[in-house]
C-alpha cells in the first residue's frame, strides 16, 4: 500500500525580509506530514518569492532546505520552483516532491523531452532558473490576451508526470485569477472574474488532454484556483433587510436600493453587462445600511464595500457561520470533467497575516476557498476507494493569508 499526501500552499505572505512567518510554516507542514506519514507526499506552492520577490526570492531556497530537513523520513526530493523573475514566463509556482526510499524502485519520472519513464537516480534536485526548458516540468503563463484589462501578472500552471507502480499520475500547480476589485462584483459584470478563471482552466485541461501521449493518466490539479463565492447570492444572503447606498469620490448618486437583483439604466445603464463608465469612476464604495435606520449613521452600516476592502460588521459571526454559506460557493460546477470531494473546512482565504491575530479573517476580501484539490474520474474513483481525507491546515498558528489544504488518500 502507498500512502499519498497532496498540499497546495500559497506561500506569498512567507517572503518578508524578516522571515518572521518561516519556522511556523515549516512546523505546521512538518507536523501535518508527520500525522499522515505517507510514502509520497508533493507540495504545490503559489507565489514564492512573495510580493516582494526582487528583494525576497534568495529565501527559497532556505525554506526549501529547512523544510527537508524537517521531513527527515524522506531521502528523495524533486524541487522546481520558479523564482527567475526577470524571465518573461515567470509563474513564482514551485513544486517540491518527497519520497520515501522504500519506494525508489517503483517511482519513474516523465521526461518531456525525450517522451520517455527515468528511473530516479540522485537524492536531491533543486532547480529554480530554466525551468521553461527542463525536461522534467511542463510551465506556462497565461497568455497576455486572457486579461488584456490588467496589468500582465504570474497567474499560470505548472506540470509534473510520474509513473508510480503501473498509474501514471499527473499532479498540475494551477493558480488561477484572483478578483482585482469588490466592487466590480456589484456593480459590474458579477462574474468577470470566474468567467476569466474558467477560461485559464479549461486552457490548462485542454493543453493536459492534448499531452496525454496515448494513456489517461490520474489527474490532480491542485493550487490557488481562487475560486470565489457567488457575489450575489452571498451578498443577499448577509445583508437582508439592508439596502445598497453608494459612496462616490465626488458626489452622492442615488439609491442603488434593490441593485443587486435588479440593476436600472437610471442608475447603470447597462452596456453589455457593464454600466455606464461615469458610475465605474466615481463609486468608491458601496454600504449596505439597515432599512429600519432613519439615518445615515455608522451604526447603521452592515457591510461596507471597497476595491479592496470587506467589512462586515460582524467578522467573527462570519467566519464561525461558514457552513451557512458553502452552497455559494458554485465555482468548482463550472468544470463537468473535473471533481472534488466534499468540502468540510472553513474557507482557506483571506486569514490575518499578523502571528499574534492569526484565527481571524482580514476585512479585505469576502472568504472564500481559494485553495482547491480537484480530479479527473479516474483519479476521483482512485481516491474515493483510499480513505481519503481533505482538510484545510494550521488553523491554530499564522500562515500567511491562505490556509494550506490536503488530500491524503491511499492505493
């Protein structure tokens, strides 16, 4: 029998110039490693090198080395991650692969180039320059013309084949686009974001299905697909009985009273699903305030909205009350060939960043599970007969503003 653990990380809140978050990151991994002791373990991680990867990206590998120190059962290792930043295809994904050397003999890994199973031969691998040529990883940015609206960022895919036993496992680092603006949600197109999403992964599966080379191998796409709740049904589910009030940077414009359901030319002139460029340019944000509030008070606001900015006047009742808005969360439905397990665990973003108020939500984003492990059927029919288990992480220590997420399971 082989024990497998998959976790998806986005490690972007690790890469300060102090480090502060690094020993507790390693030790919340280490010792989720540890409880599930498999033979293969791989972990997928989004933004290495953090915002501040010119200055920060020499940490990798550091934290590469601490954290293979720290898994001292493992004697192989297979580490590619990206941190070449003045390339044109930089992704910041890494892939690190961990295994057990009672399981050398009957791990092979694909080769891209030569199209052809290798055994594994050295102890240790780590590559962080050319990774866009090396033979053992398939990487690729999005194209520019997926968001040609902002500026051209990391978002991309990473590719890794293995052949274990007689399977053939493909494990994808995907990280998908994240939502640029709150207020885009309301008064935009409501889904810009996860229609630009959708079309980066079915890109990615249609690149995977095309690579195939003859098998069906067990696919997992795990990453930061930064899948987002459904804006309207979760915004109407928290804000009953409010009404929507815009804030506009130079005047007051009318009531958008009842906005969310029904949008009027009055007030959006809607355009193809966009309103009138006036109204983008001038709201600021947008309050939901009680209806039975005759004033303008700041008590009576329930939720204010900004670009960038989530505040609910409750931010604890939200985050213990996650189960009463899971069936908001539609995304994951959008991909017919592609499957999860059920999702028991609070939601994976945005958490605080500062160790001393690590179990609380930062008011900047609405929550949402980000973080995400998904199969093809196969692999799904694989992993329902292993007794899985898919969790989030690290809830009792800081990690960054994403939890870690994982599915072990065995074959």
């Amino acid at each position: 029998m082989v024990q497998y653990l998959l976790i998806t990380a986005n490690v972007g809140s690790l890469f300060e110039p102090d480090a502060r978050l690094h020993s507790s990151w390693i030790k919340t991994v280490s010792d989720q490693v540890d409880t599930v002791d498999p033979s293969f373990f791989i972990i997928h991680l989004q933004e290495t090198g953090g915002k501040k990867f010119a200055e920060c990206s020499q940490q990798v590998p550091i934290i590469i080395s601490r954290l293979s120190a720290a898994l001292p059962k493992f004697d192989l290792l297979r580490a590619y991650v990206d941190i070449d930043y003045e390339a044109i295809e930089y992704t910041a994904l890494g892939a690190l692969c961990f295994i057990k050397r009672s399981l050398w003999t009957s791990v092979l890994q694909f080769n891209f180039h030569s199209k052809k199973y290798e055994q594994l031969t050295s102890p240790k691998e780590v590559v962080t320059q050319g990774l866009e040529n090396y033979p053992y990883v398939v990487k690729h940015k999005f194209p520019k013309d997926f968001w040609p609206s902002i500026k051209w960022g990391r978002k991309g895919y990473m590719q890794t084949r293995w052949k274990i036993g007689n399977r053939v496992f493909d494990f994808v680092n995907a990280h998908l686009f994240h939502d640029e603006s709150n207020l885009a949600l309301i008064h935009e197109n409501p889904e810009l974001y996860s229609q630009n999403r959708k079309r980066a992964l079915d890109f990615v599966l249609k690149e995977l299905s095309a690579m195939e080379n003859g098998c069906t191998p067990f696919l997992f796409v795990f990453g930061d697909l930064n899948f987002r709740l459904d804006s309207r049904s979760f915004l109407n589910r928290i804000t009953e009985r409010t009404a929507p009030h815009p804030v506009a940077e130079q005047e007051q414009l009318g009531s958008l009273a009842d906005g969310l359901q029904k949008p009027t030319a009055t007030n959006l002139e809607v355009n193809n699903g966009y309103p009138a460029e006036n109204l983008r340019r001038t709201v600021s944000a947008i309050e939901f305030r009680r209806e039975s509030d005759s004033d303008d008070s700041q008590n009576s606001c329930v939720l204010r909205i900004e670009k960038k900015k989530f505040d609910y006047f409750n931010h604890k009742k939200l985050l213990d009350d996650w189960k009463s808005y899971r069936g908001d969360d539609k995304e994951a439905d959008n991909f017919k060939s592609m499957f999860e397990l059920n999702i028991n665990f609070p939601p994976t973003y945005p958490w605080s960043e500062d160790p001393e108020n690590s179990e609380t939500l930062m008011k900047t984003r609405a929550p949402a599970w980000c973080d995400r492990v998904l199969m093809n059927k196969s692999a799904y029919s694989l992993v329902e007969q292993g007794g899985p288990q898919y969790t989030s992480f690290g809830m009792e220590t800081c990690t960054g503003d994403h939890k870690p997420v994982m599915l072990s399971f065995n074959v």
